[in-house]
C-alpha cells in the first residue's frame, strides 16, 4: 500500500484479503485504487516574515511515457523587505529574488529498489546582512533506498556555482 502511494499515481489505496485459507496459510489480496490525473499544475501566494510576498508556480507530471518516471518544473518569485548592511540611515528597500527548478525523479534506477532523484536549479538571493547579491546554479542529484521497513538511507550529491555580486545599496 504504501509503495503504491509513493508513486503519486494514486489518491487512494486499499489492500484487503479476497480468500483466506487457513490450512495451508495463504490469503489472495484485492488491491483498490483511486487514480490520479498524472499531470498537474499549481499556483499560490503566501506571505511571511522573510519572505514577505511570495508565489508559486508548477507543473508536473507523475509518470512520464507509463515509466513511472517524475517531472516537474516550478518557479517561486519572492519579495524580500530587509536592511541593507543594517546600520545607521542604511536603506530597507524591496527585493525581487527567484528561484526555477527542474526535478526529475526515476523511481527504478539501477534496479528495482534504487530511486534516482535529481533538481537542476538556478536562484537569485539578497542578503541584506552581507549586503550582497547572490546568483546561484546548480545539480543536485541523490537517492533513497530502504533497508528495512523502518529504515531509509539517503544519499546525495551538490555542485553549485555562486556568483557573488555587491548589492547596488550597500556600501564600497
């Protein structure tokens, strides 16, 4: 059941026994499905204390080519309200910052109980404190497998360029 949810392929799984039979200790299963539409696309608003307006955009699609396979594409534009380099008359004026990621997920890489994950990303940060720009690119690629019904191991890997630049506010 819950091997099934993970794929997102459907909203509802049940698994109940058809056939008991006692002597020889067997039982046939019926498995009961609720479908989901495999693609799908989001938008939402938010706001908070950092991030003090913030959107969301996506697109997804949760079984490429019948494969089992994952897209999906978002976009999260945020508005950011902070100091720059705090100090005495400094500025607070908005900021527009981004971030765009690609994610894909193989649900069967090397193997059946292999899971191969991977987000291409790129992201505008400001960072009032430093009083920075940052413009970063970036892979990160991992998996997850299980060793047992309670255990599951994580492993991943990141390359990232930044690219720093002053914020046009601060201070030489």
């Amino acid at each position: 059941q819950r091997r099934l949810l993970e794929t997102a392929l459907f909203r509802d799984v049940s698994v109940v026994p058809a056939a008991l039979d006692t002597a020889a200790g067997t039982a046939d299963l019926a498995v009961h499905v609720v479908e989901r539409r495999p693609a799908y696309t989001e938008i939402g608003v938010g706001v908070g204390s950092r991030e003090r307006v913030r959107g969301l955009f996506a697109w997804g699609h949760n079984n490429l080519g019948g494969t089992g396979q994952r897209l999906a594409v978002s976009a999260r534009p945020y508005l950011v309200y902070e100091r720059i380099l705090p100090a005495e008359g400094g500025k607070s004026t908005p900021q527009f910052n981004w971030r765009l990621d690609l994610l894909h997920t193989h649900p069967h890489f090397l193997g059946e109980r292999l899971r191969l994950e991977s987000n291409l990303y790129y992201e505008k940060q400001t960072r009032g404190t430093s009083g920075l720009n940052l413009t970063s690119f970036g892979l990160a690629a991992g998996s997850r497998f299980r060793t047992g019904r309670d255990l599951l191991h994580l492993v991943t890997a990141q390359i990232e360029i930044v690219d720093p630049a002053l914020h046009p506010d601060a201070p030489d």
